[in-house]
C-alpha cells in the first residue's frame, strides 16, 4: 500500500516529531533552578525575568505566531495586576485564585477588546492596540478610588501560597512561585502552538487570503488567541502585583508595552524560545547598564537593538541557528 | 455668557497653537510611512534634536531667534538625511517588527544623549522680547508667541501645500505614494526621493520640536512621551497626506486642550476615545486610501 508519507518520508518524519520534547528545551528550567542556589542575592531581580518573561511568552503567541503586531500589550498585564492587587487589597489575600481571576479577567477584555480591534490591520490595528491601552491607563490614573491613581496601590496581604509557603523576605518564595507558574504557561502555550490551532495561527500570520480561501475563521482564531494572550499577561501582571505588593501606573504604560516587544523580536519572535533568550539578555544588561553607567546607559541597550535589527532579522536565536548550520555544514564538509 | 465665551475663544487659540506644533513634528512622520511604508516610531527624536539645538544656539550663543530655528530646521534635516542613507535605508524591505526595534533602538541613543549633554531637567524656550507677552487686537488681547505659532503655522502649511501640488518634486512624491513600482517605471528616483523627503520630514519635526518646546516640554523623554500624539495625528489623518494630518492635528490640538479645561478629571481619555472611534469608522483614517 502506499501512502502520501511514502513520497516524503523525511518531511513527514520531521513534521510528525516537531512537538517531541527535546532535551534542550530543558536547559531554561535547569538554568532557573541553578540561578536560585547560585544566586540567592539577585532572587529579586530573578522574579522581574520571570514575569517579564511570561509576559513576552504571552505576547509571542499572538505577535510571533498570529503576526498581530501589538503596541498595547500592557494593557492586559495592567489590568491583571490590578485584579490581583484590587482583590488582595479588599481581603481576597489567597494568591491562586487571585492569578485565576486576574487571568479570567485578562482574558475577558482580550475576547471583547479582540472583537472589535482584529477587523483591522497593518498601522491601524498597531494604533487601535496601543489607544485601548492608553485609555485603560488613563482610567487607572483618573479612578484613584480603586487604583490609587498616580500613588500607587498599596496595602495588600498576600496570604501564603496553599496555606504552606510564607512571601519571605529574600523573595526565595517569590522566585519559584513565577518559575512554576511561568513553567505551567510554557507547556500551556507549547501545546497550543504544536495543535491544530497554533498552526493555523502561523498560517494566518504568513497568508491571511489562503487561510480566508480554505475556510478557516480567521477572526475566531485571531481574537481566541488574543484572549489566551491575554489571559496569559494578566496572569503574569498578578505575578507582579502579589510578589511586589505594590501596583504603580506604571504597569499600563506605553513603556511597558513598547520593552516587551523589544525584548521578544530580540530574542526571536514565533520560536517559542524567543522570550527565554530576549527577556534575560534586554534586562541583565539593563542592570548590568544602569549600575555602570546611570547616565547614558540605554545607548547600550539602544546599540544592541539597532545591531539586532540590522544584523540577525530574526533575532538572536536567528543568529545562533545561522552560527549551528555553519559548523554543521563543516562537518559535512 | 461673557465667561464662556472668554474660554470658548482661548480653547480655540491655544487649541490652536498646539495643533501647528502637533502638525509639523507629524507631518514629516505621516509622508515618510505613506510613501515607504516605515515604522518610523524614532521621528519625535528629530523633533527633540531641532528643539535642543535652538535653544542652546539661543541661550548660549545669543544668536537671534529666527536663524536658531533655522540652523535647527537644517541641522534636523542633514541629521535626517544621513541616518536615512546609513541605516534606515537599509531596512526598508525588512519586517515591521525589525523596524520597530530599529527605531526603539534610536530612540535609547538619542534619550541617553540628551540626557548626557543637557541633563534630565527639560529645557526652557525664551521666545525673543518682540514675541513676550500680549498684544492687543482691539477687541481682544492675545498671548504673542501663541499667535506666532499659529501664523508661522498657517504659513508653513500653505507653502507644504503649494510645494507638493505645484512643483515637479510634489508630484514625483505623490506619484511614488500613490504607486510607487509605476513611479519607478516611469523613471522617478525613488531611493533619492525617499532620502529628500526623510529629509524635509526631519527638518519640519526639527522645527516644530524648536518653536513647541514651550508647548510640549523639551526634555530627555521628549521622543517617547509624545510619541503617541505623533501617532495618532498620522494615523487619524491618514498616510501619505499632508491634508489629512492637519486635520488630524486641529482636531486633536483643540479637543486635547478643550478636555483638559473642561473636564480635568478625564484627563486624556477622550482623546483616545475619539481616536479609537474614527479608526473605527475609517481604518485607513480621514484622509488615507485602502492600499
């Protein structure tokens, strides 16, 4: 009997194992473990990549995979964070459904925001994005009632994660409770973008006319994915909010939208990983940047973004394939 | 009814000032994306140049006020055109999301130089003593400098006007916006073209960003914070029009200061509000076309 695989046994091969678990897809995890004996001191500094990098896994779903270029995500994370925070503040302290219904809430207002927004495309979807997140900001800013406006909110209790484990003082708990919840996302968006669904998302990202043309709900799968994004940040912004204790404007910001972005296309945008390598490199050299040189520090960060947008056009893990099919090909050779 | 009407007309006028300001920073930005298609998210930058360097010209070098501005406009433009030929130039056929890092990148640069040469605190204009204070219309008393950005304005959009419908470059660039693979059939120097018109942008932005430091304060983080007021002035107005962000800009400059008056505890709001609405109901903008 033959089949269609018969014709292409390689290709077939390789498509049906892309979704196997590799070994070095652990090697982030291993890495996170480690950086918690090796660097107790930084754990603070560790939970900000962390969460930072949830966030840009979140973001890499809809950006990188459903090519929704989006200056707005903030929104989301924002919105999150002060679920989280609002409901800690009001006597709501168990953390878990804190981050479920920070999420829930998220996700919420990606299906309706999602609804309106992803009819539209190009320059106009980008600023449509980045108004509903300026207008959310500033309705943080002007309900001072709730939010605490421009001061900040303040004055949460976090109760203990499961009634066991104590927010310590040397952010010990913080830190592994954003590496398991950034671990569940991971396997979460991993799945997605394996099934059914994630390809039809990159397939809607390389052609919108073909994926119209074999019928698929192009608006469906773009505004549910946006949804999961979004969820995904607002979870990452509860992260913030109950680890800091603290919600500033900040978390809505145009900046904070903007950094993410940065920190995903640098690493890599639609390669899953993209977000592990970016996040970590964009904010340790900021720290690294900032404690040397407090003046004109981001001209580092500036140089690094303008030599990865002229040189490696798909970020560094571009760079790092193109390094690995050098020497392979020499060995070949 | 006095009272309303006091503030109805000094909405207007401030409105209106702000608008001119708003209109050539953006300006610049709307024909630079219409005709290549660039995310130029690093044009407020431009705008930041002009602004420090007519005010140090004027305030350590006592150099008169109109050859500051003009030195800037210049000095934006050439800065413009050499950035265009060594590094935009290169991305133009890269992805939006390369361009967005590429302009993010500059604005760092230019953020942290700033900060290094004239300190976080943001620069003050001193318009010169024949442009202080009030003067009188008769019925009315008019802040000065305001009224001389609203004529300079209206001067400059009349001339912007009168150069892109009447002169052979006018056509070459509404040519290349409208169709730009025809425009280069046709034996139009595109690459040229493009450098010419980054460079004019920047030069407008350079002088906007001189003669508004007093609206829209000069300081380290000029590029970003009002970036996304150049936004919405170019995608509101639409692409590649120089019609379109005028509008955009009257209407965003007058509602932007009316709001503020009237309804202080909504802030900016009502300017997305708005924003979002028209997007809504023209996804291309006012002025723009479907391409």
């Amino acid at each position: 009997m033959t089949t269609l695989a018969d014709g292409f046994p390689a290709a077939i091969a390789e498509l049906s194992r892309r979704h196997r678990l590799r070994l070095s897809e652990m090697l982030p995890w291993i890495i996170a473990v480690a950086c918690f004996f090796v660097f107790p001191e930084y754990l603070a500094l560790g939970t900000q990549i962390l969460i930072s990098t949830l966030f840009a896994l979140s973001l890499d779903l809809i950006l990188g995979y459903g090519g929704v270029v989006t200056l707005g995500q903030a929104a989301f994370f924002g919105v999150g964070a002060y679920t989280a925070g609002i409901l800690a503040v009001y006597g709501w302290t168990e953390p878990l459904s804190g981050l479920v219904a920070a999420g829930a809430v998220a996700g919420a207002l990606g299906v309706v925001t999602g609804l309106i927004l992803l009819r539209t495309e190009g320059l106009t979807l980008l600023m449509l994005t980045l108004v509903v997140a300026a207008m959310i900001g500033e309705a943080a800013n002007k309900a001072g009632e709730w939010t605490g406006g421009a001061d900040g909110l303040q004055g949460m209790t976090i109760a203990p994660i499961l009634g066991l484990f104590r927010f310590d003082l040397y952010g010990r708990t913080s830190y592994l409770y954003a590496l398991v919840v950034l671990f569940l996302a991971w396997l979460l968006v991993r799945a997605i973008v394996h099934s059914p669904f994630g390809r039809s998302l990159t397939g809607i990202r390389e052609c919108v006319a073909r994926m119209h043309a074999i019928g698929s709900p192009v608006l469906r799968r773009l505004v549910t994915a946006y949804a999961i994004a979004g969820a995904l940040s607002g979870i990452a912004g509860a992260l913030l909010a109950q680890t800091e204790q603290f919600v500033s404007l900040e978390v809505l910001s145009f900046a904070r939208s903007g950094a993410v972005v940065i920190m995903l296309i640098l690493g890599g945008a639609g390669r899953l990983y993209g977000a592990f390598v970016g996040v970590p490199l964009y904010m340790l050299a900021q720290d690294q940047l900032a404690e040397q040189f407090p003046i004109y520090w981001s001209t580092g960060i500036g140089l690094l973004l303008i030599a990865v947008a002229l040189g490696a056009r798909g970020g560094v893990l571009d760079l790092w394939d193109a390094l690995l099919s050098r020497v392979r090909g020499h060995r070949r050779q | 009814m006095d009272a309303a009407l006091d503030s109805a007309v000094s909405i207007a006028f401030h409105g209106l000032a702000f608008a001119m300001v708003l209109y050539l920073v953006s300006v610049g930005l709307s024909i630079t994306m219409g005709l290549m298609g660039f995310v130029n998210l690093a044009h407020g930058a431009f705008a930041a140049a002009g602004g420090y360097i007519a005010i140090t010209l004027m305030n350590q070098a006592d150099m008169p006020f109109p050859l500051a501005l003009l030195i800037a406009a210049l000095a934006g433009g050439l800065l413009g055109m050499v950035l265009e030929r060594t590094l935009y130039s290169r991305l133009y056929g890269s992805t939006e999301l390369n361009q967005v890092l590429f302009t993010i990148g500059l604005i760092f640069i230019a953020t942290a130089a700033a900060r290094w040469i004239w300190g976080p605190l943001s620069q003050p204009l001193h318009p010169p003593s024949y442009l202080q204070g009030e003067f009188d219309l008769g019925f009315r008393r008019f802040p000065a400098y305001r009224s001389f950005l609203i004529m300079a304005g209206a001067a400059l959009v009349t001339l912007l006007w009168l150069g892109l419908e009447r002169t052979r470059f006018g056509a070459q660039v509404r040519a290349a916006v409208d169709n730009r693979r025809m425009a280069q059939s046709v034996g139009i120097n595109t690459s040229r073209l493009f450098t010419l018109t980054f460079a004019l942008g920047s030069a407008l932005a350079a002088l906007g960003g001189a003669v508004g430091a007093d609206i829209l304060a000069l300081d380290p983080d000029y590029a970003l914070e009002h970036l996304v007021y150049f936004l919405i002035v170019v995608a509101v107005g639409g692409l590649g029009s120089i019609k379109g962000p005028f509008i955009a800009a009257l209407a965003l400059g007058t509602a932007d200061i009316g709001f503020k008056y009237l309804l202080p505890q909504f802030g900016a709001f009502f300017i997305y509000a708005m924003t979002l609405a028209v997007l809504l109901w023209r996804p291309h903008g006012l002025f723009g076309r479907a391409r």
